[in-house]
C-alpha cells in the first residue's frame, strides 16, 4: 500500500493479549472449525496468500491452534507426520500458495504412504482476477492448486463461497480419519480468506458423527481363517500397522499367545513387545518351515519372506510350496494409481478386507473358545508356544555376545552406540522416534509399551522432521523422546533444530554420524564389484567429509545443549547424562557421536 513505512517495526518485549476483531471475517468460518474438531497445532512457514486466516489464528482464534514457525514447508508436513503416528490425532501444516505446497511434495507423499493423517491448510488466488495484486498474485496462483499433491492425498477440495467451508472441511476430517488414514488438503482462496462476513455461517451440527465406525470383517470369511490357524502346524504371524493405535499393540499379543505363534513385526509402527517371548522379528528363518502365513494389515509382505541379491535383484521365495497365506487388513482400499506404495500383489489363499482393530480381537476370540473345549490343541499350542521362546531366548543371547565384538573400537560400533543409550534411559519413560540404528535398539532395548515407538524412519530427508512431531506429541507427558539421528538426514533440513528450541520441543539426539550417505555407499561398492571398477573410488559423491559437519556448533547456535564430535566408547556415557539432565530441563540436546559406516 503506498505511504506504508515499516521499517521501524520490531518484535514486542512482551505479547500483548489477542482482541477479537470488532467485525468478522472468512477466516474466521476456518478457524472456528479448527476449533470444532480440536486441532491444537499447525506448523507453518508463513506467507501472505493466507495472511487472513494468519490473522484470524492468532487474534479471533486466541492462537488456537497454536503456530509452530518452521523455516521449511516440508518440515512443517513432517512435524504434523510425527504427531500423527505417535499420538493417533490429526495435526495441521499450512502451506502458502503453489510455491510452498511444491517445497512441501515430498513430505507430503511420505505421509500418504505411511498413513498419516494431516490436515493440510492451503491457499491461493484470488482467484477473483480483479483483486490479484500485480504480478506476486498471478505466479502464486494454478488452476485446481490441488492436482499437485492429488496422487497422494486421500482427497483435496477449494472451495469457492464461504459457506461451502463448513461442509468441505467437515469432509476432509471424515476421510483424513477414515482407514487407511492420510493427509487431505484443503485450499482457501485468499479474497474469501480476507472478505467481511455477511451473515452467520452455520457449523455442522453438534451431533454429526465425524468419522464413520470401522469396517469389521465377514464372519464366514474370519471362521475360516479360524480354523486353518488351529489346524495349522507352524503358523506365523506378520504384521506392519496393526499397533498404529495403543490398543492394538496389546491386541495382538493376545492374537498371538492364542495360538503360540511367532511374531514378525515389520515396524511399521511398534506392533508388538520386543522382549516377549514370540516375538521373531528379524529373524526370516521361521518362514522356512511356514505352513501358515498370517498377515495383520501388511504391504510389505515379501521384503521378510524372502531373499535379495541385490546386485542381481533375484528374489527367492523363503515359504515352501503349500503354504497357505491369509491376508487380513485394507487390501486395496485407497490404492493410488500414480504411486506403486501398494507393493507386489500377494495372491493369498484367503483375503478379509477388515480394521485389524475389529477383526483381531473376534479372531482372538474365536481361537481361545476353540482351544479352551480341546486339551489336546491346548497342548500342542502350549509346546510351540515354548519352542518359540526358546528361539526368542537364543536370538536375544546371540545379538548380546554380538554388540560385545569391538566394543572398545573407535569409531564407536552401533550396538555400542545402542548399549550406551540403553544404559542410561531404560529407567526413564522413554520414546524412540524413527531410526533404529540398523535395528540395534530393537535388539538390545525393551520396547515393553505401545508408545516406545512411532515406527522405523522411511527415508533421508524426513527423520528430523518426523522426530520433532514425535517429540512434540509426548512433549505435555514429559517422556523423554530420543531420536538416533543419521547425518546424512539432519543435513537435509539442520535449520529444523531451530523449531525445536523456539518451541519448547525438549528431545536428546544422539547422532549416527559415519561422515557419509553409506547406504548408496554400499550400492556402488556392489556396481563396483560387478563391473570390476575401483573399490577405493566408490566413495565419491558420497562422503560427508573435507570438511565434516560441525553438528555440535550448529545445534549450539540454535539454543540446544551440545556435545561432540565424540569417537571414544568411554566418553559416551558422561556426556549423554549431561544431555539428559538438560531435556529434562526443557532444552533440547545433542550428542554428536563419530560411528563406524555400518
């Protein structure tokens, strides 16, 4: 506007209280559906195609949800994906215009496929040409913003008066929350954002159910899957979400103790205890003598029933010839025509579309009734029950005596690294947020609760991120969150440490840092190998060296406690106390450990 002059604007010493406008607005309508459905936080990188509904947050709104600054769209997707899968509530992120929905694609599609469910706030236009702005308005402005994303989100609306709001957003929620889960996005021109409300726009009724029950599965069709479990001789069971909710987690143990099963959990979230005596997860070699395989809301069913060459990429099958799989979950519900997220077609002898969170329980049922009017089933369920234990015993001996091996190297070994931790947290409430340190925590921790763990991490670039939500959903029950973080990962988005600081987001980072992007690495050692090239030249383009990232000063430059770079062993469990007394505190802290590449 011209004669504006805001120069000598600056932040006040102290904020002032939220007035309500005397006048209301269209985003007004927004916010108080934000309200409505009970959404407490939204991340965001600000930007002026929802100034209103910026406006309307933090003064109409009360800063309800509460705003959470991020320097990046993508982290502010990230965060609301950690909440989601460590709490099980929505979170929203909000992202400005075109420009900040294509900073934000790639988290944005790492939410649709581990099925988060964000409630993400766009916005555009005007859409009304009349009142664009010159040029800014016309190059932050598409038709149908949302076609980017549209691949992967469950659904995106515009909507285009501000009474169509209210029914827009009371159906992106239903289908955000509705299984399988995942992220809407809703777009808000900014005219009707910034426009004087006329009239009263009504909210949906206050009895309207806002998510639909869960589907339960056929009767027949789960008798069925009954009785081949009973008869079955070695069954196995597999699983990938079925402890996405608490519930679930303890659900499962009673599925498996029902029947003396094994357990392989693939992580998807913490589906199952990992002391228990079933549980076999990363071991394959129980599928060798499988006659049974059942799955409990899986997608990634043939990454542990089978064997890789990678080089080659020949898959060999681990299950023999008869074995007999049953597939219960969400089969092909939400199957995305763009990504192949859905992975290889399992041809299952028997397929029940069901909310595990319905059909394991009937199933636990039904198999305990069963085995409770036969003795002889009882016992032969009670002796595979303790044969499994006895495998469960011998792996967890094995990993011990092998966390010992070079234990003293320097650079730090991960089961070291892993052991280290453990010491000093296994009496604390604790929280692990993605990375599993090549799975060593997983062998030397006791997951023993369904909140231990949000699930494996998915990818670089995304476990900063994702841990700061994780942080932030357990930040009011006062656990103490711990992310082993990679390097690698952190270097993506080392501004996010930050968010971290600005809002009071206490978390101990302890750092898996091996100088290096190893896991491509290792790919072209094999392109090496097979092609006769030079080993000692397949570091290029991979290493995180010459100069090495100094994590510790960065963190300290953004309000954290910070230690290291540490490569001796013994140092480890000093600095590490050091760094828990400060979490517990409220500062956030990191511990920049020197690993070994593997």
């Amino acid at each position: 506007m011209a004669g504006e002059d805001f120069r000598k604007v600056t932040r006040p010493e102290v904020t002032p209280e939220a007035e309500s406008p005397a006048e209301r607005w269209g985003a007004d309508v927004i916010v108080d559906l934000m309200h409505r459905y009970g959404l407490r936080f939204a991340a965001l990188n600000p930007g002026a195609s929802y100034r209103g509904l910026h406006d309307s947050i933090v003064n109409y709104g009360g800063n309800v949800p509460e705003m959470m600054l991020c320097q990046h769209e993508e982290t502010a997707v990230q965060i609301a994906h950690g909440y989601a899968k460590a709490s099980g509530k929505p979170m929203i992120a909000i992202l400005h215009n075109l420009v900040g929905l294509l900073h934000a694609n790639m988290a944005v599609y790492y939410a649709y496929i581990d099925r988060a469910p964000i409630f993400i706030v766009g916005a555009t236009g005007p859409m009304d040409e009349t009142k664009r702005r010159p040029r800014i308005d016309w190059i932050h402005t598409a038709q149908s913003q949302g076609a980017a994303i549209r691949d992967y989100t469950k659904w995106d609306y515009q909507p285009t008066v501000v009474d169509g709001v209210p029914e827009a957003f009371a159906r992106a929620y239903s289908v955000m929350m509705t299984e399988p889960r995942g992220p809407v996005y809703m777009c808000y021109d900014a005219w009707l954002q910034e426009q004087k409300l006329e009239h009263e726009v009504p909210l949906p009724p206050a009895g309207f159910q806002t998510v639909p029950s869960r589907i339960g599965p056929d009767p027949q069709a789960l008798a069925r899957a009954a009785e081949t479990l009973l008869q079955a001789q070695r069954p196995v069971i597999l699983t990938e979400y079925a402890g996405r909710e608490a519930q679930g987690f303890h659900d499962l143990v009673a599925l498996a103790e029902s029947l003396g099963a094994p357990v392989h959990d693939l992580n998807g979230r913490l589906n199952f205890p990992s002391c228990h005596p079933l549980n076999l997860s990363m071991d394959k070699s129980m599928f060798k003598d499988a006659d049974v395989v059942l799955c409990i809301d899986v997608r990634d069913w043939e990454k542990p029933t089978t064997t890789l060459t990678s080089t080659t990429r020949e898959l060999v099958s681990l299950t023999p010839q008869g074995c007999q799989w049953i597939d219960i979950g969400f089969g092909d519900l939400n199957i995305s025509a763009w990504a192949m997220d859905y992975q290889r077609l399992l041809y299952a002898d028997q397929r029940i579309v069901a909310d595990t969170m319905v059909a394991v329980p009937e199933l636990t049922r039904q198999l305990k009734q069963r085995v409770a009017a036969d003795p002889a089933l009882a016992e032969r369920i009670a002796k595979r029950s303790a044969a499994v234990g006895r495998r469960h015993a011998d792996l967890r001996a094995t990993w011990a005596r092998e966390a010992l091996e070079d234990r003293n190297a320097s650079p730090i070994t991960l089961p070291r690294l892993a052991s280290e931790v453990w010491e000093q947290i296994q009496d604390e409430d604790w929280v692990l947020t993605a990375g599993t340190l090549q799975d060593w925590t997983r062998k030397l921790w006791n997951f023993d609760q369904p909140h231990r763990h949000a699930g494996k991490s998915l990818g670089t670039a995304t476990q900063f991120g994702i841990s700061l939500g994780v942080a932030l959903a357990h930040r009011d029950q006062g656990r103490l969150v711990v992310d082993m973080q990679p390097d690698g990962d952190l270097m993506f988005d080392a501004g996010a440490m930050w968010v971290a600081a600005k809002h009071k987001i206490p978390m101990l980072v302890v750092m898996y840092n091996n100088r290096a992007y190893f896991n491509d690495w290792e790919h072209q050692i094999r392109m090496a190998k097979k092609r006769g090239t030079p080993l000692d030249r397949a570091y290029i383009g991979m290493d995180l060296d010459d100069p090495p990232p100094d994590f510790a000063s960065m963190a300290r430059s953004m309000g954290w406690h910070a230690e290291g770079p540490i490569d001796k062993p013994g140092d480890i469990a000093g600095a590490l106390k050091r760094a828990i007394e400060k979490v517990k505190a409220g500062q956030p802290a990191l511990i920049d450990t020197l690993t070994q590449k593997r």
